[in-house]
C-alpha cells in the first residue's frame, strides 16, 4: 500500500496542489480542512506523514503538532505563510520535522517529503502508546481499547470519543469541546449525536464491567470519566434523570 500523507490545509486551491503533486509520486493523500477534522482524521487514517499549516480554524498548526507530538513521532513538516524565524524556532522546538514557508516549490517539498520519510524508515521503532484510566486502558498505536484485559470493540468515532475523555481524565469537558474535538466544526451544536454515541460506548464498556460506571453526566454541561469510587449523580428530587 502506498504510504499516505495527512494534509491539513485550509486554502483549497493550495491543498488541492499539494494533493496533485503528492499523487504524482505515488502517496495516498487525504485532506483536512480545520484542526478538529485534521485530529479526527490522524487518528483514523494513522498517516506516515504530516503536512501541516499554522492558520488553520478550530485548533491551529500550533495546538495540533503539541497534541500529535504526545503519542507520535510521525514526519511533521509545517507548511506555512508564517515565515519568521522565531515561528520557525518555535515550531521545530514543539517537534517539527521541517519548517517550510510559502509559496513553496513543489519539487522542492517533494524532496523534503521523501527525505523526512526516509529519516522515519530508519528510526528506532516508535513505542506503543497507552492511555490508562482505572481498568480501562487506550493503545493509540493499535487503536484498540481493553477494558480488565478484554478488548472492547469500537466504532471509529467512539474509540475517538474514549480517547478524548481519558486525555482529559479528571476534568468536566462540555458538550462544544467534545463536539469540536471528536467531529469537527459545524457539529458543536449537535448535542443530540453527541449524546446517543456516549450512550453507546456506555453500552459497550457495561457489557465488558457491568454495574462499573466510567462516563459521569454533569447534565446540561457534559462529561466526565469517573474515579475509582464514583457513581452516576443521582436524581433530583427523586426524579429520573435526563438522558445521557
């Protein structure tokens, strides 16, 4: 299988370029036009190279090399119009692979493609990364989730939705970020999709440690993983509560 590039560039006309030339020396690209939806697809796609720009909407080049960069020694090379040397500084010191400003010659950032990759091919092996939470442990490199040693099968998008909660174990995040990071822009207002996939991936984690909670409701604010001694919030007023 051809090796594949993740492009995260939101100018269409320049991606679509990059795309073409990328083709014609045989790499599989895919393309990602804001930060949330280049996360999502990293983690999908598990690409052997990063092309990266700085300005993107939702997170930008900045926040997303940080984040790669906890779990990934994947090339990174930053393709971007801000050229100054203390941007450039800045962006190898946080892992870049290679800094490139704009314009760019394309047989030149073809070279630099091939050459990255090539340092990559030759690299000591790149450990398996692992999230731990309680019993529930998260391998991003093999993409699979294990719960008291047992594998739980996961869609995609629900593996993403673990990942995200364990990133940030301990803490409340809202239904917005977890929208943001998990789908992508323009979903930050479906509360709806949001809530019928934690209902499922709840489902899959009872079915391999029943009656042990790990996603707590902080009901009309979002989520958050529980603690070793944690249960659900119980009902007001003896009501039953709202949906998760």
């Amino acid at each position: 299988m051809a090796e594949s590039i993740l492009v995260i560039e939101d100018e269409p006309e320049f991606a679509a370029l990059v795309e073409l030339w990328m083709h014609r020396t045989g790499y599989r690209v895919v393309i990602a036009r804001t930060g949330p939806d280049g996360l999502r697809r990293f983690y999908d796609e598990r690409p052997d190279l990063v092309i990266l720009d700085v300005a993107i909407p939702g997170l930008d080049g900045w926040q997303l090399l940080e984040r790669f960069r906890e779990f990934s020694r994947v090339p990174i090379l930053m393709v971007t119009a801000h050229g100054s040397e203390a941007e450039k500084v800045r962006g190898l010191k946080l892992g870049a692979d290679d800094y490139i400003t704009k314009p760019v010659s394309f047989p030149e950032l073809t070279a630099r493609v091939e050459a990255a990759l090539r340092r990559a091919a030759t690299s000591p092996p790149e450990r398996s990364r692992r999230l731990r939470h309680r019993d529930l442990v998260v391998d991003l490199d093999d993409h699979q989730a294990h719960l008291h040693g047992v594998e739980v099968r996961l869609t995609p998008t629900e593996f993403r939705l673990l990942t995200y909660l364990i990133e940030h174990a301990g803490q409340l995040v809202t239904h917005r970020q977890v929208l943001g990071a998990v789908w992508g822009a323009g979903y930050d207002r479906d509360v709806h999709l949001l809530r019928m996939t934690v209902r499922n991936l709840r489902l899959r984690l009872d079915a391999a440690a029943p009656g042990e909670p790990y996603i707590a409701t902080e009901y009309g604010l979002g989520y958050r993983l529980t603690g070793p001694t944690e249960e659900r919030p119980a009902p007001v007023n003896g009501s039953a509560p709202p949906s998760p």
